[in-house]
C-alpha cells in the first residue's frame, strides 16, 4: 500500500462507497400493520407476504432489514418510509 495520504483517502472513501446499506424499519407503537405493510408493498416493492413476514419479524424483534442495497438506491426509500411516518434508517452492512 503507498504511503501517500491521497491514496489512503481515495481507497477507504471507495471502500465505503461500495459498502451495502441496510434499510432499517423499527416497531413503534404508532402505526398499525396494515399501515406498515402497505408502505412496503407500495415503497419497497415487495409482495404482500414479505411485506406481511417483515411487519411480523418488526413487531417481534423491534427493528428488521427490510431491503438492502446501494445508498444511492436505498436513501429515497428510506426517505419515502419516514415521510409515510415510519421509523426507518440506513446502516453500513
């Protein structure tokens, strides 16, 4: 590896951004599942029985990875959940 300051900087800044993001959801006691499963089909685009299997898995551990993928992919859907009033965040994977 060089020990130039810009090579170090460039090479961890494209490891990042290369790295998967996870799309977070979290339980709350706010929304219903119908709410929470409606957000998903239509926003995530999955099918009504993964949406129904990762409002079960929000509800029992607390939080769920609904959908992972780049950050440039994953923001606006991260977005889109929280304007809808989920909890919903982006992690490193």
């Amino acid at each position: 590896m060089s020990s130039n300051p810009l090579f170090k900087e460039q090479y961890e800044t494209e490891v990042l951004d290369s790295a998967g993001y996870a799309l977070i959801v979290w339980n709350d006691e706010v929304n219903t599942f119908d709410h929470v499963i409606n957000c998903l089909v239509e926003i995530c685009g999955h099918t009504l029985l993964q949406a129904e299997q990762c409002a079960w898995i929000i509800h029992n551990n607390g939080k769920y990875a609904v959908k992972s993928g780049s950050y440039e992919d994953m923001e606006p859907i991260c977005t889109a959940l929280c304007e809808k009033g989920l909890s919903a965040q982006l992690e490193v994977q």
